[in-house]
C-alpha cells in the first residue's frame, strides 16, 4: 500500500490526527535499501552457483589450479552473500519497528475530529429516565445496601478493584451468564481463554507497543494481564491459514480485564466509572473482507439488541478520526445514560480493524481458488460490566429498593435489590 501510493495513507491517517509523514519517507528509504540488498543478494547466489557448476567440469579436466581458483571465488562469494544478509535482516527489522509506529488507517465513513467532542451520534434509544426524590448515585447505593464494597478492596489490594457482596455478586454472575447466553444464541462460539498473555499476543493485536503503559505486567515471565479478552481470543488465529470452510469465525469469552488507567482523577472514576480490574464479556469475529462491514453492522445491532433487554437508555457514537484507537478502522461506542450522574457512560466499542491486527497476527485464509489473503478482525464488548451495574443500580432504584430488569430475574433468582 505504501509503496503503490503513499501520500493516500498520510492523507487517511490526518483524519486520525497523525502525522506519518516522515515515518513513511523512513519506510520507504529502508524498503528500497532491503529491496536493492535482496537484488544484490540473488545475483550472487546465481553466481555462486554458476562457479559451483564450473568447479566440477575444471576437475575433471585435470585443471586443478583453475578449480582451486574458482572455489577460493565461490567461498568470498559466499563471505559476501553472508554479509549481505546480515544487512537484509538489520534493513527489515528497522522497516519493521518503523512499520509498527504507524496506526490503521481509518476507513471512508470516519470523520476528521479532534476528540470525543467530534464524535457523530448516530443513534438514541432506550425509555427516559425518571428518578425518586432523593435518588443517589450509585456509589452510595452500594453502600446503602452493602452489594458493593469500594473501602474492602482499597484494602485488599487498592483503588479501583472492587470487593461485590451478596446481590451485588449475584447481578455481576447473571449479567455474565446473560450476556455469554445472548451470544452463543447469536451463533458466537464460547471460549475461555488465559488472563495472561505473551508478548506476541499484545504484539499480534496492537497493545504492545502502544499500550504498554496501560497493561500489568509479571517482569520476571513477560505476561501481561489481559486489557481486554480481545487478545487472547484473536490471538487464537495467530499464524493459522483458515480453509475456505473455516471462516467466518465468531468467538465469545468472558474475562476479568485488568489496566492501569494511570492518570484518572477526579468524579468521573468514582465507584464503578472507572476500575483497574473488572469483568467484561467479548465478541470476537473472522471474516473475509467483502463480508466484514456486513459483520460489523450485526455485531452493533447485536450489543444494541442487549442494551434495549436491559431496558436501559442509551446512544450509538461514531467515532471520530481524533477519538479512535491505533488499531481501529472504525468503531461504533454505545453509552448509557446515568440520570443520577447526569452523564453518559460508556459501555461498549465495536470495531473493524480490517487487516490491521490480521497483518501482525500473520491470519489468513485460503480462498476458493486456493490464494491466501489476509482476513479482517473485528470485536466488541458485549458487554463491559462496571457502567452497566452503575446505570442498573441508579436507573431502576426506587424508594422501597432498586428493581432488577425482567431479563435478568431468571439468572438472579430475586427481582429487587433492597
């Protein structure tokens, strides 16, 4: 894509607010030198094996010095191709740590914008909210009704990692079972991966290196808690070439996810708004690139279709160029309205990274005709549990307890919090 039109990727990942510029001038200088290596590389090779042929006809015609004088020639070119592929691999790895450094490119429908300001709602739904004299947030009706202990975790481990008692375990073990039911309903095939992963795995869907900051990580084995059950699923496909008759792939895991959030402060990580640890459902899918969009457009009406069981209100966003991640192609946010805190929270981000993760993640399929092409990736969260407790707790409360939606009943076994 570079190399056939370069100025096209500069312009599409303005729109992201990336200046790639001079990373591209980079790759492409070191392309061509690895290129004009490789090409040096070969003719030398044909060399070598053009005096190889010579040396046995010399021999047998008794000219010995001539012989000895074309293998003294065959070993200097063998010295020579050596060091040429030294300097092929050194050329390739500084492409590649040049290649890594750049983000996706967004795609057609992804507006320019600076940050979530810019972002484009495409959809609200959901009843209105109408809230009891007196209604709290839900940080105090936690405590009020002892579900949720924020202090108990503070000293167990610190800010951000919850302690959830009685009910409040309850409803985070029928929200997971809810969601993993909705999705293996939906055709998702249910997994449950490690919590841990490599340092391939972050690489092969783009944490690492841009996130590094964000993630846990164990120095002494090189793990790293999982973000987000998106990296250990899609690195399921890692260096696998799916038959035509293995894709689409559609995959569903619930994990704890874990990250630093360094630099949060202030009302809106308060209570459940913001957690180091918590617990998240994921869809994950592999398609061909033809039906990608069409499996993004299910996977947004799938989440949405969660949402409106909840019977929470809620808004779809676009992202805009500016608020979208470094891996993402395009990506659809759902957020929820919190009529105590006046403010919406985000609970979901459904994305397309086209072959963006693909790529790194070396995932391909063989076609009908037996070509292997780089797959597309796509997830989303189906869905994230902290915001989605908070707007429960805080939109269904009423004088006499906080009413649990009907969908849920079965998985709770009780229909008030009280």
């Amino acid at each position: 894509m570079l190399r056939d039109d370069p100025q096209a990727v500069v312009a599409k990942l303005k729109i992201k607010n990336f200046d790639a510029q001079p990373i591209v001038d980079k790759v492409l200088e070191l392309d061509a030198r690895r290129r004009s290596l490789q090409t040096e590389s070969d003719a030398l090779l044909a060399q070598q094996k053009q005096k190889a042929a010579e040396i046995g006809g010399l021999m047998k015609q008794g000219l010995r010095d001539a012989a000895e004088a074309a293998k003294a020639e065959v070993a200097a070119l063998k010295a020579r191709s050596a060091e040429l592929l030294t300097r092929m691999d050194e050329a390739a790895a500084e492409l590649e740590s040049q290649l890594v450094l750049m983000p996706n490119t967004p795609c057609a429908l992804v507006k320019p914008g600076k940050g979530a300001e810019d972002n484009e709602v495409v959809k609200m739904g959901g009843p209105e909210v109408k809230l009891p004299e007196g209604a709290l947030p839900h940080w105090e009706l936690a405590k009020k009704y002892d579900i949720i202990d924020f202090d108990l975790g503070v000293k167990i481990t610190g800010a951000g990692f919850p302690v959830y008692k009685g009910k409040g375990a309850k409803l985070q073990r029928a929200l997971i079972n809810f969601f993993l039911d909705s999705n293996t309903a939906a055709g998702y095939k249910e997994v449950e991966p490690p919590v841990m992963v490599n340092r391939d795995s972050g690489f092969g869907t783009g944490q690492l290196p841009d996130k590094e900051g964000q993630m846990y990580h164990a120095e002494v084995d090189d793990f790293y808690m999982v973000p987000t059950a998106e990296v250990p699923v899609t690195n399921i496909f890692r260096d696998v070439i799916l038959a035509p008759g293995e894709i689409p792939q559609r995959l569903t895991a619930y994990t704890p996810c874990f990250r630093r959030e360094a630099g949060s402060y202030g009302k809106d990580v308060r209570g459940l708004n913001r957690l180091h640890q918590f617990d998240k459902v994921e869809i994950v899918r592999v398609e061909k690139p033809e039906d990608s969009y069409a499996a993004l457009d299910e996977m947004v009406a799938h989440v949405e279709s969660l949402v409106c069981k909840l019977g929470l209100k809620y808004r779809i966003l676009r992202l805009c160029g500016g608020d979208l991640s470094f891996t993402s192609a395009i990506t659809y946010d759902f957020e929820l309205w919190s009529a105590a805190q006046q403010r919406w929270l985000e609970i979901s981000s459904v994305s397309n990274f086209e072959t963006y993760q693909a790529n790194r993640l070396h995932l391909r399929y063989r076609d009908e005709a037996g070509k292997t092409q780089l797959a597309h990736t796509l997830n989303g969260s189906s869905l994230a549990l902290p915001r989605v407790v908070a707007a429960l707790l805080e939109d269904n409360q009423t004088p006499d307890g906080i009413i649990i939606p009907e969908v849920l009943r079965p998985y709770t076994g009780f229909d008030k919090i009280d």
